[in-house]
C-alpha cells in the first residue's frame, strides 16, 4: 500500500468517518481492520520513513495461526 493510501486509511480510522467519491461531506463509518503480514519493514522508501504509516500506528495483536498444512480439520470438501 502507497504512504499515501496508508496515511488516507489511518485518518478515516482515526476521524471514524470518510469522504465518499465525489461527495462534499463526509459519513460516519465504523469499521475494523484485519491485517496480516510474514514481515514488517519500517523503511520500505524514504517517504515512507517519514510519513506515520498504519502499520506503525495501529494497535496491533499476535495471533499464532499454524499453517493449513497443520490443520486438516480446517478443510472443507465439498
């Protein structure tokens, strides 16, 4: 995702509320979201670097999921 587009995200996170396109006003939106990634890095470009970015500002949780591979169970044939 562009810092552009992070620093787009985290404003509507923040505000809960966001500018449709092509619209004057803004709504009320109440939202959550559910990322994953194997690695973080915190410098992928220099105007990254200076730019607060999503990753770095939301609250974050660990969610140890074993791979599907581990998890047969979890498959569903139809």
């Amino acid at each position: 995702m562009s810092p552009a587009t992070q620093v787009k995200l985290l404003r509507v996170l923040q505000e809960r509320e966001a500018i449709p396109v092509g619209g004057t006003e803004a709504i009320p939106v109440d939202v959550r979201v559910v990322a994953a990634t194997t690695a973080i890095s915190r410098t992928t470009s220099s105007a990254a670097a200076s730019e607060p970015t999503s990753i770095t500002a939301s609250t974050s949780s660990n969610i140890h999921l074993p791979p599907l591979r581990d998890r047969r169970e979890d498959i569903r044939y139809s």
